[in-house]
C-alpha cells in the first residue's frame, strides 16, 4: 500500500517544487490569458515559486509518495513580519533577494524547459544560465510580459486589500494579522485523489496551532477551484475582472477555539 508524507520544501527540494507549482498552473486563466506560450507560462510561475522559496519570502510544504520519493502536490504561503525573528527589517531584506533572484530563476525556470539538465551546479550552472539569458530574445519578450503581469498582480493585491475592508465594514474588523495562501497546486496524474486536501488541512492545521495570524486570504481566478477551497472553510468576499479574467477574493477566519486551546 502506497504511503504519503508531507515535509517542508528544503532548499535542495526547490527546483522541484516550483516545478509542480508551474505544471498545475498552466491550466490558471489569467496565467494563460497573460502569456499564451506554454513555455513562458511554465517559467512564469517557476520564476516567482522558486524565487519565493529561496528568498525565504515563502515559506512550502510538499506532499510526497514514500515509495518513489517523488513530489506530487506543493503548498506555498507568503511569509509575514510576524513568521520573520528580526520583523519588517527582516522582510524588507528578503524581500530585496527575491526582487534579484527573479531574474536568475526566470532564466533558469527557462533554460531547464528547454533541456538543460537541473543536475547541472555550480558556477558552470550560473555561467549557462546567464549566457541563455542574454543570448535568446525569447527571454527578452517574456521579462516584459512577466513585467506587465508584475503591475496586474499590483492591481488584484490593491482589489483584494478593499474587499477585505469592505467584508470588515459589514461583519466586523478580522484582525491586523492576516497570512497570504499564495499556491497550491497538485501534479495533473494524480489529481482526483485527494492529494491536495490532505495537503492543505495539514498546512491550515499549522498554521492554525500557530496563533499568529488572525484571518488567512487568497485570490482565484480559476472557478473549478472555489469548491475546494470552500471545502477548508473559505469564503468568497468579492470578484473583480482582471485582463478579462474573473478573480476570486476569499478569506478563512482562523477558528474561534484556538486561542482558548492556546491557553489551556
């Protein structure tokens, strides 16, 4: 009988991770309505995952097959002040590595996707990353649509931040503590399992016991996806059209028990 365990992504773990993160999302909708490529889609999301991860900026957990080894459904949440020992300093200097790593992930997201073998290290790996990158205009034409998708995000994260207001005027103040659902996304083979579930009430069971956060939130702009996360106890708050696509603002309120269990 097939076993399954789940571990926070490690850093040798991240080239895979991102890779699954950027395999389930090539069928996201406003993924796919900003870069029509499939090549430049898969990078895409490789860029930002793996860029999280390696800033520290993200903090993932991977659901893996114990028999093979083999990574089949990844979890990520953007970190926060409260997650960070040194607080917004601490941040604001991840945040700067991730700001720079961006651009070396986008080309190695790209590279690999063409054949370059990840097994590659080292300065030998730096030096062929760098030279596919200033070699192919490919690249060039997909560091400005990754540019433009960078001001849409803007424009979905200001959207989300004035539903939440609005959601707070109605029903009352959520709390100033909030944590950021950022992906989640299970190999396509292995979907219709209940992979991602048991990955998901395993991550929100974390981060529940933890006491940081108040309320946690997350944004979709693929509607197959709304069930699921109804499922684990989220609810929409709001939708707005982005570059044609429907985005859907969700939140989850952190169960009224724990802070007493916390306590006890």
């Amino acid at each position: 009988m097939t076993t399954k365990s789940i571990k926070r992504v490690a850093w040798r773990d991240q080239h895979d991770a991102a890779s699954i993160l950027a395999e389930a999302f090539q069928e996201d909708p406003l993924f796919i309505r900003a870069f029509r490529n499939p090549r430049a889609r898969f990078v895409a999301v490789y860029t930002v995952a793996a860029s999280q991860m390696a800033s520290g900026t993200g903090s993932a957990d991977v659901l893996m097959d114990d028999t093979t080894c083999a990574f089949e459904s990844v979890i990520m949440w953007e970190k926060t002040k409260d997650d960070c020992r040194f607080g917004y300093i601490e941040m604001g200097l991840r945040t700067l590595i991730m700001a720079f790593s961006n651009y070396y992930y986008m080309i190695k997201g790209a590279a690999y996707h063409v054949g370059f073998s990840k097994q590659i290290g080292g300065l030998l790996n730096a030096l062929l990353v760098i030279l596919y990158g200033v070699c192919t205009l490919w690249v060039i034409r997909f560091f400005l649509e990754f540019l433009r998708m960078g001001f849409v995000y803007g424009y979905i994260v200001i959207k989300g931040d004035g539903f939440i207001s609005q959601y707070e005027k109605e029903f009352g103040k959520l709390g100033k503590r909030r944590k950021h659902l950022l992906m989640i996304g299970t190999l396509s083979a292995v979907r219709g399992q209940s992979i991602g579930s048991k990955l998901m009430k395993h991550s929100l069971d974390i981060v529940d016991k933890s006491n940081l956060y108040d309320y946690y939130y997350l944004e979709s702009s693929n509607t197959r996806n709304i069930p699921f996360y109804e499922r684990h106890g989220f609810v929409k708050i709001g939708e707005a059209v982005v570059v044609g696509k429907t985005v859907t603002y969700m939140i989850r309120k952190k169960p009224p028990n724990m802070d007493d269990q916390q306590t006890t």
